[in-house]
C-alpha cells in the first residue's frame, strides 16, 4: 500500500510541478495590464456612485469586472494567435511560443467567463449577478471578444474606434453594480475613455504599421497612411480635452480633477500637434504620444477616485443632492422624498 502510494506521488509530482510552471503564461493570457486598467476604471465608477457602498457587494463586483476582462483578453489571444505570431511585439505571447494550445486558452477563457458569473450568484443577490453577468457578459465578452476581435479587427480600420467602446464600459458596469442603473457620470466617463482609445492605439500603430501590414490588419496607418491617421489622433485629441474637463463642470469632481484634467489635456493635445507636424522618420512623437497617454488616463482616473474618497470622509453635499435641494418647485411635487434625501446628505450620500 504505502509502495503504490509512493508511486502515486511520484507520477502526479511532476504534474503538478508542469501545471505550476504554466501559470504565468495562463496569467499572460489574460492581458494582466489591460485588466488592471479595466479593474481601475471600474472601481472608479463605483466608487463615485451615488447610494450606500456595500463593501461585499463593490469587493465581489471589482472581481468579477477582472475577471470578465481577463477572460476576454484570453479570447482575443485564442482567435488572435495566428497574427500574434507574425508580428514582432506579440511573438513572444504564449500561444505563439507553443506555451498553451489554442484549445486550452479557449477553455481557459470560457472557464473564467463563466466563474466570474457564478460567483456572483453565490455571493450577491440574484438581480445583482443577472445585472453584472448581463454587462460582463454582452459588453466585456461579447462585444472585445466576437465583436472586436473576430468581426472589426481584420476587416476595418475603423476597428480600434468601434471596439474601443468595449473598454471604455468598465466604470459603466462599477455604476451600474453600485445602482443598479445608468447615469451621466458614467456615460461621460465612458466617453472620455473611448475618444482617448483611438489616438493611444493610432500611436502605438504608427511605428508598428509594417508588423500589421505583413498580418494583414487594416489598422487606419496600413490603409490611410500615416498624415491620415496622425490627423485623425489630432481630431480625437482635440475632442477629448474638453470632454475630460465635464466631471469637474458639472460638479461630479472636484478641482484637483479639473487642474489635472486641464493640464494633461493641453499636453495631450501639444503631443498629437506636435506629432502632425512631425515627418515619416521622427518615430519618437509617435512614441512619446503613446506613452503619455497611460499617464494620461491613470492621471485622470486617480484624481477622480482622490476626490471621492475625499467627500466621502467629509460633509460636503453629493452634486446630485445638493441640486435636488435647490429646486423648491421640484420639493414641492414631491416634498417628503426630497426632505428625506436633502435630510439625509450628509450621511448616506456621503458615503457614495
């Protein structure tokens, strides 16, 4: 008996040990910096939402965001690894190298699709899993991974503009965990993410547009050439400075939001101008584009959670409350729900 147990363990040893040195290719799958910025995103817009903030509910939410967006960076890599294998940059992913199968990440991405949906029936009540599993699942899966990737990616270079709205729904989905609904603020935050996509990826393109070529991706340099798209960065740039600036007009962000927002949206811009006025050799405008644009974005999003967290440990009325008290018509329509909320704002709404 302990010889045939000796044997057992020395058969499931090795692995176990096999199984334990994939795991970092299983984790490259998942596009672990694109999930972090997804999880960031989404952890702002529930943050800033109005309403009590259920610590389980907002914890289990932030996992399951993860989660649905690790999955579909898994199902890009899966449909993908023909073309990641042509090019230089995604050579090196582990479906490529011959790491994990394409069976495997397939399996793997599904598997991770669908726990993240399980979870949250287990954990939270059913309307909040049927909500986020219906966000996860139709926009972080369905419309990156079937939308994106297998019917825009190889067929248009409008491809990173159309599926850019894929990533910039994650702090519409933390809204929408924490409420139970849509509002403005959100839908201004997924704006500001969707016109920032177009000129961080354009960027990224511009110096890689023979790599795109040679896989046949017609990404906008491969088609229109590079004074088309370095003018099309400058457009978008230009449209997203003021719209980043919105959250602090409305009242939804504080000042430190509106100077940071301000500021990095002029360097923004001067960085696509000075890109537009750059020639076909100078490849590190493009470059320095790219790279300031996570700056950018992280920047943005972090001065936004800094000032959240701030009115929550302070007394200062929520934008949303404040303007309800102010409008005595409206009290007088609907008197005791707004006594109640104007009664309650420094207390509940504080805590959004």
């Amino acid at each position: 008996m302990k010889t045939t147990a000796i044997a057992t363990s020395r058969l499931l040893f090795p692995s176990w040990l096999r199984l334990t040195a994939r795991v970092p290719d299983f984790v490259t799958l998942m596009k672990p910096r694109v999930m972090l910025l997804a999880v960031f995103t989404a952890l702002v817009g529930l943050m800033i939402a109005p309403g009590h903030l259920d610590p389980l509910l907002g914890s289990v939410a932030i996992v399951a965001i993860a989660a649905g967006a690790g999955a579909a960076g898994v199902l890009n890599m899966w449909y993908d690894a023909d073309i990641d294998a042509m090019m230089s940059r995604t050579a090196g992913r582990p479906i490529p190298r011959g790491k994990i199968s394409r069976p495997e990440a397939l399996v793997f991405g599904l598997v991770l699709a669908c726990s993240a949906v399980a979870v949250l029936a287990i954990v939270t009540n059913v309307q909040a899993a049927a909500l986020l599993a219906f966000t996860i699942f139709f926009y972080t899966i369905f419309f990156y991974a079937v939308v994106y990737t297998i019917c825009l990616k190889r067929s248009t270079p409008q491809n990173i503009v159309i599926g850019g709205a894929a990533g910039a729904l994650p702090p519409v989905i933390g809204w929408a965990s924490a409420t139970g609904e849509v509002g403005l603020e959100p839908l201004i935050l997924f704006l500001i993410i969707f016109l920032w996509t177009p000129p961080h990826f354009w960027a990224l393109s511009l110096n890689r547009s023979d790599e795109y070529a040679r896989a046949g991706v017609p990404m906008l340099p491969v088609v229109a050439g590079r004074a088309a798209t370095t003018r099309q960065i400058l457009i978008y740039s230009a449209l997203l400075a003021p719209i980043s600036v919105l959250p602090w007009l409305l009242g939804f962000a504080g000042p430190i939001y509106g100077a940071t927002a301000v500021v990095c949206g002029g360097i923004f811009v001067g960085l696509a101008l000075q890109l537009d006025r750059s020639s076909k050799a100078d490849r590190k405008a493009a470059h320095r584009l790219f790279a300031f644009s996570i700056v950018y974005l992280s920047l943005l999003f972090a001065a936004l959670l800094t000032g959240s967290i701030g009115n929550r440990a302070s007394s200062t009325p929520s934008w949303r409350a404040a303007s309800a008290c102010s409008q005595p018509a409206q009290a007088a329509v609907f008197p005791s729900a707004l006594q109640t909320a104007c009664n309650s704002t420094s207390t509940s709404a504080d805590e959004a």
